[in-house]
C-alpha cells in the first residue's frame, strides 16, 4: 500500500465512537501482543467520556470516509496532553499517526500552553523517535502503580467527596483545587476535568482537610462506562497542597483514596512519574507497587510539574 494514501484528518463523530473503542483496544492489544487483542483494558473505558468533555478535541484520521486512527487532546489549563494516539494496525507504519500529530501541535499551539506531554512505551525506539519528530523528549519514567486497600488499614472516617457538597461548597472546593495546582505549576488547572466527573458521574473527587483549609484532591475515576470501569478506582489525577508538610499532605490523600477504594470493594490505580521522587517512596510505602511503567516525554523539554518538589498523581494516558 502506498504511504501517500488520500487521508483526511477531522473531528471524531459521536457515531464514531463504537468503532473508535473498537479501534483503540486492537490497537494497543495487538502492540502488546493480548492473544485476544479486544480484551485490552476490560470495560475500561478512555475514549467515550473524554470525547464527551467540553476540554477535550479527539481528532479522526479517515481513508475514503472509514475511521483508521485517532489522537485525543486533553487541555488541563496551561498544560496538555495527547492520548491514546491508535491506528489501525493494518494501516501502521504508513505516517497516519504524523497526519494526526501535525494538527495535535497546531491545536496545543492555539491554546497558548505552558508545556504539553504524552506517555509512552519507553522500550520502544518507534514510539519515542515518533514524538521526537515532533519536538516531544523522553523525560523520568511514570510507574503505573496499584495497591488494594485492606480492612485493617484502611482509615474509619469517611472520606469527603464532591458530590455530596451543596452547590456552593462545590464552587468552593474546585476554586481551592485550582488554586494548589497552580501553585504547583502556573496555570495548571483541573476544574474541567472536575466538572465532567460529576456530570457524567463517572466517579467521584475525594478531598481532604485541615480545620477546613483544603489539603488534597484526587479524581477518582469509577463504575460503569469510565475510564476505572466496575474494577478499578483510578486516580486520574490527584494533588497535594505544596510546601512544608506536603509529602504528610500527600499521605493522607493516599489514605482517603483507599477508604473511598474499599468502600467499592475496588483496588486503586495510580500513576506517578518518577521525578517526583518523595511522592514515588510514598506512595511505595504506602503499599503501592509498580504493575508497568512508560516515558513521560515533554515539549518543549522543561519538568514541569515532573519536580522533586511535587506530590501529584497522574499518567497521561
Ligand atoms: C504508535 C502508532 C500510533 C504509530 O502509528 P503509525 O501510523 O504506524 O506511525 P507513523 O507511520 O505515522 O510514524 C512512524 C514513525 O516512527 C518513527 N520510527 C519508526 N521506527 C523507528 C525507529 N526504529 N527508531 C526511531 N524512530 C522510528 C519514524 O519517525 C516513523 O516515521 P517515518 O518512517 O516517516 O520517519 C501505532 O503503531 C499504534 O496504533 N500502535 C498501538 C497503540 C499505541 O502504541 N499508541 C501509542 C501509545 S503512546
């Protein structure tokens, strides 16, 4: 098949999406060599909500009017990130997934962002040449860690979660969120991705507190049609207040992200780039253990909010 093949790029279809699942779970499944590649991920599910947020753009990579390919773009303020980034795999090593990124960097560009980021597998030189192409640098590994909360250490109180605050204490609460992300890095600003969660109930954001100063969030991500699904409480993204007794901060999110966890009879999913070296030991003595782990790659290659100084859960898958 010729590498020149007439393709054109353009938005995902809400009509796409069966076949946009369908496209991601062959994808990597077949990549990572699942004997039945549709099994990947379970009933996890990362293209649906996402394509249904207001913060998200999902480009469609077509030949003659059939989907082959697709990137999501997810804009967290000042930064963003791509991904998954598939292609069919009878359409692979054909430049489907540059016709793809080309727009992507356009689109980043246009949202004036301070850095932008992707996770990828760091054993594979095609992946990581790719995103060099366009300006992207291999930086720390991000372990993608799991930990099953038991009754014996699992914390009596109940967490706090957003879903239960009345309007105002919502507002309240997700203003205090963007304010400790943008300490942790300018711009950095969760509040779309926190609206989606509740809208689309597709989880809930666990909080914590001192004498009613915010501490601590985490997106926990959770139930039918998620990106958790009905096993697995993911922590999309989680943060805690930086500064002198952060890490303690840090801890206590870990211990409310359990309680909520086995309140659901689920284990825990977290990402945590390994830059962030204090919260990495953390959350290992917490009882985390690594279950994979990919590259985080930036552009332009600056840390970010990948610091030593940083207690922040997340992945960018
Ligand atoms: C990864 C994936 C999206 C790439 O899509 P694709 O359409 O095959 O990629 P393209 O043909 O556009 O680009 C391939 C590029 O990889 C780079 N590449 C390939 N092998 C390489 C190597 N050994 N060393 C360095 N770079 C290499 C080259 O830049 C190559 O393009 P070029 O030959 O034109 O220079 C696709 O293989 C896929 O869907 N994989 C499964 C899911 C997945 O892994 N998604 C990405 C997760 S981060």
């Amino acid at each position: 098949m010729p590498k020149n093949l007439s393709i054109k790029i353009g938005p995902l279809k809400e009509s796409d999406l069966p076949e946009a699942d369908r496209i991601m779970r062959l994808a990597f499944g077949t990549f990572l060599g699942i004997p039945d590649p549709m099994n990947f991920m379970g009933d996890r599910n990362f293209i649906a909500p996402r394509f249904h947020s207001k913060h998200v753009k999902v480009l469609a990579a077509r030949l003659d009017g059939r989907l082959i390919g697709l990137n999501v773009a997810t804009r967290w303020g000042s930064f963003a990130f791509f991904g998954p980034l598939v292609v069919l795999p009878e359409f692979w090593d054909k430049g489907i997934a540059q016709r793809l990124l080309a727009p992507t960097m356009k689109l980043f560009d246009r949202w004036g962002l301070r850095c932008s980021g992707l996770f990828t597998f760091a054993h594979s030189a095609k992946h990581v040449g790719l995103y060099q192409k366009f300006g992207y640098w291999p930086c720390y590994l991000t372990a993608l860690m799991t930990r099953t909360p038991d009754a014996n250490t699992v914390q009596p109180d109940r967490p706090t979660l957003l879903s239960t605050m009345t309007r105002t204490q919502c507002d309240q609460a997700i203003a205090a969120c963007a304010k400790i992300t943008n300490k942790i890095d300018k711009g950095l600003d969760l509040t779309a991705e926190i609206g989606v969660v509740l809208a689309q109930r597709t989880g809930d954001i666990v909080l914590t507190h001192t004498r009613g100063a915010l501490d601590a969030f985490a997106i926990c991500l959770y139930g039918p049609g998620s990106e958790g699904g009905m096993k697995t409480c993911y922590i999309k993204f989680g943060a805690a207040r930086g500064g002198a007794g952060a890490g303690d901060r840090f801890d206590r999110l870990l211990d409310a992200c359990d309680a909520f966890a086995f309140s659901r009879g689920v284990p825990v999913e977290a990402g945590m780039n390994l830059a962030r070296e204090d919260a990495f030991r953390r959350m290992s003595a917490h009882g985390f253990r690594p279950m994979t782990q990919g590259v985080a790659m930036l552009r332009p290659n600056i840390p970010g909010f990948n610091r030593p100084d940083v207690y922040v859960i997340d992945d960018w898958r």
